[in-house]
C-alpha cells in the first residue's frame, strides 16, 4: 500500500524526485527526534504542511526512506501514525 496525502480528490501521482529532494534537504536542517520513527513523522507532516510533499501524491515508502535517510520500518510507522491523524490516507497498489 502506498500513502497519500490527503485533501486533494481524483488520480493521484508519485510525489517527484524534487519533492523528495526538498524534503531530504528539510530534514538536514531539524535536531535528531527521539527515534527513527518520530524523526520520520515529524519530517513528512512538515513536508505536507509545508507543500513539499504536495496533497494528492503518492508517498512511496522505499523514495520516503531513502530521502530521509532512515529505515522502511520508521517510515511505515510514521505513515500509519500520520494515517491516524488524518493527514494521509492508504490506498491498494494497482
């Protein structure tokens, strides 16, 4: 399953390369969280508050991880916590 996020109705897209690349340079710029999977979430919330991570695209785990520079586990984690929140959404892969 892939997240997407939310507030944007109809197809959605792959959040691009740049998309990605300006969410890996946001998160040079933040302290260290407390763990791997509170870095991610905090990172991808800002990405999505912030616009870099445009509402409607999809949020691959594999680009997610690599262009935070952590695991897929902390990544899953952050996406079903932000899921829970509310500010993405699982979709099946077609």
């Amino acid at each position: 399953m892939d997240a997407i996020a939310t507030t944007t109705n109809g197809r959605t897209a792959p959040a691009s390369d740049d998309d990605f690349r300006r969410l890996a340079e946001q998160s040079q710029r933040l302290p260290p969280a407390q763990s791997s999977s509170q870095r991610a979430h905090d990172l991808i919330l800002r990405g999505i508050l912030t616009g870099v991570l445009p509402n409607g695209k999809r949020l691959p785990e594999i680009p997610l991880a690599t262009a935070l520079g952590l695991g897929r586990t902390p990544v899953r984690e952050a996406l079903m916590r932000l899921e829970a929140d509310g500010f993405v959404r699982s979709e099946p892969r077609l």
